[in-house]
C-alpha cells in the first residue's frame, strides 16, 4: 500500500484499484508491489467508496469470484465489479 491510498480513496463515487492477488499470497503482492483483494477491500470500506472496480488480477487464479470474495470478507459492502476484458462501468452520479 502506498501512503498516498486513503486520501486517494476517501469518498470516491468509483474506485477503479488493482488486486493482483489473493490474501493468501500477500508477502508475493508486497515483495512485487501489488495489492491483495482484501487490501483493495479494506482501502474501499474505510475511506466510503461507493461502488468498488477489482482489477488486474494474476493468471494464477482461476475463479474470478475469489477476489470479490475477499473484497466482502474485508468489509466492503458497496457496489462492486470484478473486472473483465471488455467490461463497462458506468460511472456514478456525484454524491
């Protein structure tokens, strides 16, 4: 996590933020410079993301539903989308 996330984050309407891996593997996000799904949860709940974007995930996973997964189980219970190829988002209207 770099110092800079939560002022980032802080009230977003739409978070688009990556989460190459899974909390299983956070010493590879770290040692790499990635975040975890549940990292990416956390930064959303407290700084009150309205609807949350999981991107740029590792081949090494195959169920996509494990990132959301661990996004919810970190507390985020807002919008949120497991990005795909193609995917649109709609963006929010301003709060």
């Amino acid at each position: 996590l770099c110092e800079g996330v939560d002022a980032l984050a802080e009230g977003c309407d739409l978070l688009v933020i990556e989460s190459t891996f899974l909390d299983g593997d956070h010493k590879l996000a770290s040692d790499h410079g990635h975040l975890t799904a549940g990292q990416a949860g956390r930064v959303a709940k407290e700084a009150g993301v309205r609807h949350l974007v999981l991107t740029h995930f590792s081949q090494r996973y195959s169920d996509p539903a494990a990132f959301e997964h661990e996004a919810r189980a970190a507390g985020f219970d807002g919008e949120l989308t497991v990005a795909h190829d193609l995917v649109r988002v709609p963006v929010p209207k301003r709060r």
